[in-house]
C-alpha cells in the first residue's frame, strides 16, 4: 500500500497525464452553507480540462443545496430517481451506489459536501495516484481533523471521533494489513470505475468501511493508496449522535467477519444492508448509462 500527498499531483499533470474520463460526485443533504464552496473548486477543474462530470447528489435538500450547487454549475441530481426499482433510498451508501448508473467517467471520485476548507487538492490528490501510478485501483483521503470545542474555539486534534475508537481499532484486530489506512471512513475516495461495479455497497453509513474492506479482499494491498489531503474541517455532531455511525461501522466489519468464518453467534451492531454488485444488474449498467445518456 502506498501513501503520497497531494502536492505531488497538480492539476496541469492529471490533464496532460490522464488519458481516462473521470467523474466527481458529492452526495449531499442540507449542505447549503458549504456546498457552494465544495462545487465551485470542481467545476473550475472540469472547465480546466481536468475531469469531464461534476455531480451533485442532492437527497431532497429542504435549504437549497441542489439549486445553489446548480447555479454554481454541477450537475444535480436526485438519488430517488436512479434505478427506482429499486424502492426508496436507504442512505449515503445506497445514494452513492445508483450515482454509478449516471456516472460516466472510468475513474470516480466521491468527496463530501459539509467540508469547511475544501479546495480543488482534494480532487485532484485522490485522482493522482489513478492518472499516475501505475496498479492503483483504489485511493483514500486522509487529514487533520481539527475539532471545534464550540464558538470560534478549534482544538489541531480530535475530530473523527468514530474513525479513532471504533474504526482503526477495528482493523488492527482483524485486519491488520489495512491498519495503515489513516481515514478509513473518510468519504474522500477515487476508484476505477470496473472495480467500484464489482463491488457491493452498504447503504448507509458503512459504506466506506464495506467498500475498504472489499477492494482490499478483491484486489489487495498494492491496489490500495492514500493520500494526504492536509487538514479537513466539517461541523461535529453531538457524542450521542456518533452511535448509530458506530452500529453501522461495527456491523459491516462483523458481518465480513462471519462471511469469513471468522465469527460465530450475534454481536451488537447495525445490520450491514448491502446493494449488489451493478455489474450483476440484468440490464447491464453500461446499457442502463447509454440510455440515460440518449444513445
């Protein structure tokens, strides 16, 4: 597994670089106060010449998000309305998993919409180690997590609270070849799109621990980078809050464990409900895109 940091990517060495579309999603939900700023870095890369699709999945945001995101020139669109017969969404994980159907690049970038000090690196460094490097599949964001003690007051530590007392303990116990991996719940990540396809996606808050664990067990360590993206400030929820997160977190790691014949009997945690592979979907996804797209 190798780590790099985002300087070593600019943006002027992806363009001449790549020679694969790329997409950028950012799955959102009440976000108005950041997402402007999320947005517009992205789509100065995409009128750069840099990627080719900037979306926005709003999930019926009641302040606004989709249409401030709109006008700031990112493609909107409503997670309900992708693969719908599928029902209702039920959660990030599953919003993300039919943004594939809509998506057309053959390398996707998911970043998150509540980030207060984003800027285009985040892009372009989970982007680079794909356009650059040969063997990667797969690259993780990891940062700083300043956490804000309230008011104006920001502590240099102790944000990604779940991330330290639940998720990295986790993988030192049972998967410690992944125990390098920083942020194994950031939400910044890029991968190749045939890899994303094969996988399943927990639907909800798991999704990033399932998708780890599974890339790795799919295609291993030297599949696998991360790439040091500075520092990442995004509000804090309540301690109480972190719970069903931590469920969701333990319950995809458990439920790898049983699959494994690692674990027997029940243990607390979320069950991790999972969406299937699109690459198994019957129409094939690549026709379900070319409909979308009017060929």
């Amino acid at each position: 597994m190798r780590s790099f940091h985002h300087a070593e990517f600019p943006a002027e060495r992806l363009r001449d670089a790549r020679e694969e579309t790329i997409s950028v999603c950012v799955p959102a939900r009440e976000e108005a106060a950041t997402i402007a700023a999320v947005v517009a870095p992205l789509v100065a890369l995409r009128d750069a010449g840099v990627v080719e699709q900037v979306v926005v999945l709003d999930d019926d945001s009641l302040d606004g998000t989709g249409s401030i995101a709109a006008r700031v020139g990112a493609d909107v669109v409503r997670p309900a309305d992708l693969l719908s017969q599928f029902g209702p969404v039920l959660g990030k994980g599953d919003a993300m998993w039919r943004a594939l159907s809509v998506l057309l690049g053959d390398l996707v970038c998911f970043v998150d919409a509540d980030s207060e000090d984003f800027g285009a690196h985040f892009a372009l460094g989970l982007l680079g180690p794909l356009v650059c490097v040969p063997g990667v599949q797969f690259v993780k964001g990891f940062y700083r997590r300043p956490f804000k003690n309230g008011g104006e007051d920001v502590a240099p530590t102790g944000g990604g609270r779940v991330t330290e007392l639940t998720a990295r303990p986790l993988l030192a116990a049972f998967y410690p070849e992944l125990a390098p991996i920083r942020q194994p719940l950031a939400g910044e990540f890029a991968a190749r799109r045939e890899l994303l396809e094969q996988m399943a996606f927990c639907t909800g808050y798991a999704v990033e621990m399932g998708l780890l664990l599974d890339v790795w067990a799919h295609a291993g360590s030297d599949a696998l980078a991360q790439v040091d993206l500075d520092s990442r400030q995004n509000r804090h929820q309540r301690l109480e809050e972190l719970t069903p997160m931590a469920s969701a977190v333990l319950g995809a790691v458990t439920s790898r464990l049983r699959r494994e014949g690692r674990l027997a009997g029940e243990v607390d945690g979320e069950p991790a409900l999972e969406r299937p592979p699109l690459a198994q979907l019957r129409p094939p996804l690549a026709q379900l895109r070319a409909l979308r797209a009017g060929c």
